[in-house]
C-alpha cells in the first residue's frame, strides 16, 4: 500500500519560516510527479508549488519567491522550504503524487499538515 505522510507543520510567527516533508512509502514503480496544495478555512484546496514529470518545478504566484520546492529520490522524500511566511499562508497543507505502482497509475494525497502563521 503506497502511502504519503507529511511532516513539519507547526505554529510560527509572520516573516519566520517551516520546512515540511512528504514521504512516500510503500513499492512503487515510478513517480511521474508530485506536488504541494494548500487549504485554508472554509476555502477550497489550492495548488501551491509541484514537480513536472520533466524535473521542472512550478510554483503559485502567492508563493513565488518565498517558497522552495526540493526532494531526495533517494530516499523518495519531497520538501516545501517556506520562508517569509504571512498570515494567508495559514492553511492544511497537502502532499500529492502522480505515481505507478507495477502498470497502474495512482493519485495519492497525503492526510496533511497545519501551518499555522500568526500576525
């Protein structure tokens, strides 16, 4: 059963920063993408940052200078580097990957994260 487990959320102040982890467990074949979303209160799920298939990285216009995504194939880890946090960045963050167990394509999302940023 493949699994993806976030870690690193918590409580910081406006302008301080968090690092969150995604870990993929389980036997997988290959990960063709993966990727960061956000949901704040009573608002909908957001993309916020995401690895292409080709290795490119795409990030939100709210995150664009501010957050840095990264991951360790080796050890099939994916990173969300947040530095300058403000308050809108309070949200459940979510890790998501595209990914193919044996000859079977799958979507899976992590259980999140809270970050929390207070003014």
């Amino acid at each position: 059963q493949v699994q993806l487990v976030e870690s690193g959320g918590g409580l910081v102040q406006a302008g301080g920063s968090l690092r969150l982890s995604c870990a993929v467990s389980g036997i997988i074949r290959m990960i063709n993408s993966m990727g960061w979303y956000r949901q704040a209160p009573g608002q909908q799920r957001e993309f916020v940052a995401t690895f292409t298939s080709a290795g490119s990285t795409n990030y939100a216009d709210s995150v664009k200078g501010r957050f840095t995504i990264s991951r360790d194939n080796a050890k099939n880890t994916m990173y969300l580097q947040m530095n300058s946090l403000k308050s809108e960045d309070t949200a459940v963050y979510y890790c998501e990957a595209d990914l193919m167990v044996a000859a079977t394509g799958f979507r899976v999302w992590g259980p999140g994260t809270l970050v929390t940023v207070s003014s």
